[in-house]
C-alpha cells in the first residue's frame, strides 16, 4: 500500500509502526544568531490571467521570460509588465519544439532565449524566431522526467548544457537494482547534439537503505559554481559537491544545516504498489538550491512531526484526510537556509509569504522570485520579485 497522494481522494492505511520506522527527525544544528536579513528590494507587475511560471531574468536588459503551462505559452515582458512577445509553438508547427520543456527557457548572451524538450536545443530571438535547432542525435535517447511547469532551471558549462535527469529503469522501485542505475543528472551537448545521463546515488545514500522509495523523494536540485556542482537529492538532508567535468568525481559530502527536517526513510516493501507513483507530503524535502554571493540559499520543507506524520498515515478516507489537513493548517511553512559552501549554517528563515519557495533564481546580484499565488482566488496580476540577502547593521 502507499501513502497518501495530493489528492485527499486516495489516502491509504498505513500501520502505525510503518509511519515510525519511516520517520526520522534530524535536528543539524540550531540556526546562529541571524547576522541576515531577507530584504524585498523591488517588485514587478505583470497583467495576466492565469498561472505563469518563472523561467529566467536578464537584470542587464530588464528582461523577463514567463511560462503558461495550461496554455503552452512563453511570454517575455520587460520590468515595467509590459508585454514585449508571446510565443506558442507546441503544436503541428515547422519550428515547434514539441508538448513538454525538460527545463526553464534560459537568456543568452546574445539577445535571445534557449530551450531544451525532446525535440532537441531551440534557440529563438527576442521576437520568438527561430535561430537555431540542434537535434538530438542520441539514440535511443534516453528518458527524462519532468514537470510540465518548466520551472527547473538549466545551466551552462563549458559549452554544454546541464540539467535535472532523472527518470524510471527497467527495475522496480523494491529492487536493490533501482537504486543502484537510478541517475539524477542530464548533458546536452550543443556541439553534435549527443545527450548523456550520468551522476548516480552514492553508495551510503539514505535510498540504498533497503525501503522502496518513490521517485519524487528523490528529484535533484543542483547549481553549477566555481567548477563544482552542488546537489541536494530530495530528502536526503545531505549537500553534495562534485568535480563539474567527467567523470564527475565526489569532492564532499556534508550534512545539511537543517534547524529542523523530519527526512523520509521509505517504506518495506510490501507497503508499496510497484506500478503506482505517489507523494509523501509529510516528508521533508529539498525544493530549490542556488548559489548567491559566494553563498548557497536552499528553500525547503521541514515534513511533519512525528504525530502529525502518524496522523497523515493513518487517514483512510477522504473526511479523515480533510479533518487531518485542518488540523495543521497553517502549521508548516516553507523555509529557507543560507548556507556557505561547506554546508556551515549562516542564517534560516521561514519563507516570506509573498515568495514562492519553488520558483526563484540567482541573476546579477540578487535573487529573483516568482510570487506566491493566490490559492483561493484567481488573479489577473502575476509579481516578480528582486530580493537581497544583506548583513544586519549593528
């Protein structure tokens, strides 16, 4: 049996000594006394019914690129709202790049935007035309999970294109097999068009601990800095750094330094459905990392308490599922860490509610965040954000 998805529709039973074995709380180390603060500089304003996501942000030229999932649209706005482009083109189209983005639509440096799908690297001007289209020529080419909201950024370097890469095997999620060819991470390289996944778990990592483990516990985060990339694996409270050249060798690992993280630790075997693909809510998890400033900021949720984690297991119904949500309502908030690079803690705060914690990116000299939406009311204004991290005076 499995945990409870998203929808309050399908909670299932879970044993009491289940929930317990499964949670963990890890309580790293107490945030200092906050020598930062998170100081909301600016904020733009775009007119627009819907839902759009955040891809990228060009402080030089005072460029935004938005996307409408639903709609299949990318807009591109200056920091005044206005609408400069908008751009669909999904469809039966000569230059379309098919129905699904595998990362965020990125600026270059030459006055146009890139985007990767499985229809290869699309380069367009400002005026949505395109300019070049490198195909994949890997074959077969190698699955690559998603999400449909394009909101994952890519990063560039030296020449290539990296991303998040995960993606199903031929093994289930009860093989010891899973585990060990499950890969996090893609390359694209712009040069032949070739696309190579790479970048496994590590031997001691919390999803070789003999549990199943479900694939959204395990989506990367990552950001490419000095050489390096730095990646945290979903729950696991554990900030890796490696070499960003192959064969992308480990240079360390450290500890997390969560306040307070209560991590997922899977479940036996026999609790899962091998063909289904759920959520845990009540388990922490990773949602954001970038590098700030010789820094590293990472959004986050802490996951539930142990009662509460219980409490979440235990709803069997859709009225126990409802009455069990009330009873945290506003409980958890997103929070979020600064951190230095050798994961030593610096300053934590719970997440602005202005911000989206999933959303946000590092550009120029600040960080730039979508804003929350409004989960009760739809609005025809959609925000940005620019936002400082700054010392406290005194």
């Amino acid at each position: 049996m499995t945990a409870p998805s998203k929808n309050p529709g399908y909670p299932y039973l879970i044993l009491l000594f289940i929930a317990l074995i499964n949670c963990t709380t890890e309580k790293a180390q107490e945030a200092p006394e906050t020598n930062f603060q998170i100081s909301i500089v600016d904020s733009i304003q775009i007119e627009y019914l819907g839902m759009l996501g955040l891809m990228d942000v060009d402080p030089e030229n005072e460029r935004i690129l938005m996307y409408d999932m639903q709609q299949g649209l990318i807009l591109l706005t200056d920091f005044k709202g206005n609408k400069l482009m908008e751009m669909k083109k999904q469809g039966d189209v000569k230059d379309s790049y098919g129905y699904f983005l595998w990362a965020a639509a990125t600026f270059t440096q030459k006055g146009s935007f890139m985007l990767l799908s499985q229809n290869g690297l699309f380069e367009f001007d400002l005026d949505g035309e395109l300019v070049r289209n490198v195909r994949h020529s890997t074959d077969p080419l190698p699955g690559i999970s998603g999400k449909g909201t394009a909101d994952k950024e890519m990063h560039f370097h030296n020449g290539k294109v990296y991303l998040t890469g995960i993606s199903r095997n031929q093994y289930t999620k009860i093989e010891p097999e899973y585990y060990d060819h499950f890969e996090l991470m893609a390359r694209f390289d712009p040069e032949d068009g070739q696309l190579h996944r790479f970048m496994g778990l590590e031997e001691n990592s919390v999803f070789k601990n003999g549990m199943a483990h479900e694939m959204i516990e395990m989506y990367p985060t990552f950001t490419i800095s000095d050489d390096h990339l730095y990646v945290v694996v979903g729950t696991e409270p554990t900030l890796y750094k490696y070499e960003a050249e192959e064969p992308y060798s480990l240079v360390t690992s450290a500890k997390i330094p969560y306040p307070e993280f209560h991590a997922s630790k899977g479940l036996p075997h026999d609790k899962v459905d091998v063909k289904a693909i759920t959520t845990d809510q009540s388990a922490g998890r990773a949602l954001n990392l970038k590098s700030f400033k010789d820094n590293l900021v990472l959004s986050y949720h802490t996951g539930y308490t142990p009662s509460d984690r219980e409490a979440y297991y235990q709803a069997k119904n859709p009225d126990s599922y409802r009455e069990f949500s009330q009873s945290i309502s506003g409980k958890y908030h997103p929070q979020f860490l600064l951190m230095d690079k050798s994961a030593q803690l610096l300053a934590n705060w719970e997440m602005p509610e202005t911000l989206d914690p999933r959303q946000f990116l590092a550009r120029g000299s600040h960080l730039w965040f979508l804003g929350r939406f409004n989960q009760e009311v739809e609005e025809d204004v959609v925000k940005v954000y620019k936002v400082d991290i700054v010392p406290v005076e005194g």
